[in-house]
C-alpha cells in the first residue's frame, strides 16, 4: 500500500491595508457633535442663547432711550455668557471620565493629546459661535430700539468685538483647564467658581493682596476688555493673570490626563 502527499501549495501572505488614524479635523467635528448630543452640552447652549435673547428683551424693555445702543446690548450680554461658557468647556473636557467612555475613546486613539487637541478646538468654536449669537441679538435690538424710539445708535470700535472673542476663549478655556486638571465635573465646576472668586474677595479685603490681585485677579484683569481701548500694562496683567488661571491648570492637566489609568 502506498500513499501519496500531496503538493504542499503556497499560501500567499495577505496585504492589510494600513488602518489611517482619525485626523485632528474628524476628531473636533466629533467633540463638535458630543457638545450638541449631550443632554447636559445641547441645554447649556440653549441656555446661553436664551440668556442673551433675555438680557436684550429685558434692556429694551427698562433701558433709558439714550442707553440702548449696540455698544449696551453686546457688552451686557457678554457678561453672563461668560459665566456659562467655562462651564461647557468643563462638561466637554470630563465627559469621556463622568460618561465612562475614556477606554473606547483612548483604545481607538491612544494618543490622548490629540483627543484633548480636538476637545479644545471644539469649545473654541463654541465660543466663537456664542460670539456671533450675541452680536446677532445685539444687532436686532439694535434695530428694534432705532425703531421704537431708543438710540439706536451703532457706533462701536471694531477692537470691541475682538476684545469680545478674546474674553469668551480665555473664559472656556479656563473652564477646561479646570476640568481637564481635575477631571471631574461637579468639582471642577465649584473650584472653577469658586477659587477666582475667593481670591477675588481676599484681593479686596486683604490690603496686602491688593497689589498682586491687580495681577491675578481675573475679573479686574479683563474688565478694561470690555471698552474700546486697552492699554499696554493692562494687556500684560491679562498675560499674567491667563497664565496662573488658564495656562499652568492646562499644563497640569494634560500631564495628569496623559498619566491617569484608564479602567
């Protein structure tokens, strides 16, 4: 009896295809899209436009007639949107710890930088977008008051709204750093408004406070923003005061986040 081997045949090797990882653009329109899915993301931005719409109605309403301007109606909307914002930039920067998302997101792009990169972008554009919401609102009671008997008036600096884009970035930028340095968002949330804060009351209270709170002291810092002129020293107290309040949190907190373990 005899038996017979077959041929060994030759199984050529397969070609994979290399698996392109996510550009930084697909990843912010990603952020872009969780900050509008989100329950929590999609109210805060409802919420900062119907706060705009509101403080308009409202100025158009009680205003004197020589107050209802353009330059009344954009400066008083920023003030409120401001406190808003910060808090979107916590919500997005947390969501992949509160949600419990961080090990899909992070096995599908292990590089976190470029995750919290694309989350940045994103409130960027976010604030950039609140921007154009207030000066629209702004622009129609603008009209309106012309209309029914208030100034009416357009006359405002085009640094004013430059100012403006400047004072909404640093404020959700600030709101993520917080976030992104404490990765939690109730607590992120409290020392976000509660620090600035505490320092800002010490800062009055405190005689020997008061020379560094000029400083440190956000809201004194940003206050000359909101007029048409800005002087040289008052930029470099902004300088300083962003890189204590913005810019060392967003230092720390990338060091941790790229740190922390994922479970």
């Amino acid at each position: 009896m005899t038996t017979t081997t077959a041929p060994a045949t030759a199984v050529a090797p397969q070609h994979h295809a290399p698996v392109r990882r996510p550009s930084l653009l697909r990843l912010t329109g990603v952020e872009l899209r969780k900050l509008v899915d989100t329950r929590a993301g999609r109210w805060l931005l409802i919420t900062i436009g119907l706060v705009v719409v509101a403080i308009v109605t409202l100025l158009l309403i009680y205003a004197e007639d020589s107050e209802q301007t353009f330059f009344t109606f954009f400066v008083t909307s920023l003030l409120p949107v401001n406190v808003l914002l910060p808090v979107l930039g916590i919500l997005s920067i947390t969501s992949e710890w509160s949600q419990r998302t961080a090990l899909t997101t992070y096995a599908l792009v292990p590089r976190r930088e470029r995750v919290v990169a694309a989350k940045l972008i994103a409130v960027v554009l976010a604030a950039l977008a609140s921007l154009l919401v207030t000066v629209a609102v702004a622009s129609v009671g603008t009209l309106v008051a012309s209309a029914t008997g208030g100034a009416g008036t357009w006359q405002v600096d085009a640094t004013l709204i430059v100012n403006g884009a400047i004072v909404q970035v640093a404020g959700v930028l600030m709101g993520a750093a917080f976030g992104l340095l404490l990765l939690n968002p109730p607590l992120a949330i409290v020392g976000y408004l509660l620090l600035p804060t505490l320092w800002s009351v010490l800062g009055e209270l405190v005689r020997p406070l008061r020379g560094p709170a000029e400083w440190l002291d956000t809201s004194r810092t940003m206050e000359p923003l909101f007029t048409n002129h800005v002087t040289g020293e008052q930029w470099g107290r902004l300088a300083v005061s962003l890189l204590v309040w913005m810019v060392l949190p967003l230092a720390a907190g990338l060091f941790r986040t790229l740190r922390r373990e994922v479970s």
